[in-house]
C-alpha cells in the first residue's frame, strides 16, 4: 500500500436507480457511494446477501480461475478520484505447489473489485486522502432505509 494511510469500508447497501446502481461503501463514521452499471451493481448486492446464483457470471468464473490457479484476492483499494470517477487497485496472491507466493497488483474498475472482494471474502479500503475528499452520504442512506419497506434494503 505504498506506506500511504487507508480506510476500512464495507459495502453498506446497493440503490437501483434510472441509470444503473449506487453502491454504498463506508464505515460507522461516513459512507459514500460509487455509480456502478445496473448488472454489476446486480452481481455486488447477490454477493453482498450471498444469494445463490442458479448459472456462474463473470465474477463467479474469475473466482473459480483464480482458485484454480491457486490465486485469491486479497484487498482492493479505492486509490483514486479524479474527474468524479473512481479508481482501484486490486491485490491477488497466488501460491503454488511448491510453496511459492507471488502478489499482484492490477488495475480495475472499483465496481468489478468490489464484487470480487465479496466473493472472496476480502477487505476493501480507501485511500484516506480519497475517503477525505467524498461527500458523507450517511444521512441519505438513513434516510433511504427509513423510507423503504422491505427492512433496510433498498436493492
């Protein structure tokens, strides 16, 4: 993580909305939230609620690849913001049979590394100069959970 500061978040909840989805991330001090495409926004709130899924997606595949090669995801970090779009790293480790480690460092999109983070049971951060400078949607997603029906999740 470069000896820079980070952010534990966790996805808090996952909004439709008329042009894709609202993922939620944050802690017990502030959440903000990343725009995603409507079918990955999908695929995080399956993974979130662990639902089973009756076919693999795209997600399911690079997890069973990757376990098959002995790979796993580790974390992923939010480590930027710039002109409102939001960028990730995401850390894979392998290991083989003969006990050899190899850890590496990718680029994705945050929606993508989030869904993976969920199936593999991974921490995600944010770099603390990101979680700085986003706008604390707590109250709208109080709000948004107060407003619903269907007990605090508004997917």
């Amino acid at each position: 993580m470069s000896g820079k500061s980070v952010v534990q978040v966790e996805v808090k909840n996952v909004l439709a909305t008329n042009s894709g989805s609202a993922v939620f991330l944050g802690n017990d001090e502030k959440c903000f939230v990343i725009q995603v495409d409507h079918s990955v926004g999908l695929a995080i709130n399956l993974f979130h609620k662990e639902t089973p899924r009756p076919r693999p997606n795209t997600h399911d595949l690079f997890f069973d690849v990757l376990m098959a090669f002995g790979g796993r995801v580790e974390r992923m970090i939010v480590n930027d913001f710039t002109n409102a779009v939001f960028f990730a790293r995401l850390i894979v480790v392998a290991e083989n049979e003969l006990d050899e480690r190899k850890i590496i460092e990718v680029d994705a999109r945050p929606s993508d590394a989030i869904a993976l983070c969920l199936l593999f049971e991974a921490p995600i951060y944010i770099a603390e100069e990101v979680w700085d400078s986003v706008e604390d949607m707590s109250e709208v997603l109080q709000k948004l959970r107060e407003d619903s029906d269907v007990d605090g999740d508004i997917f």
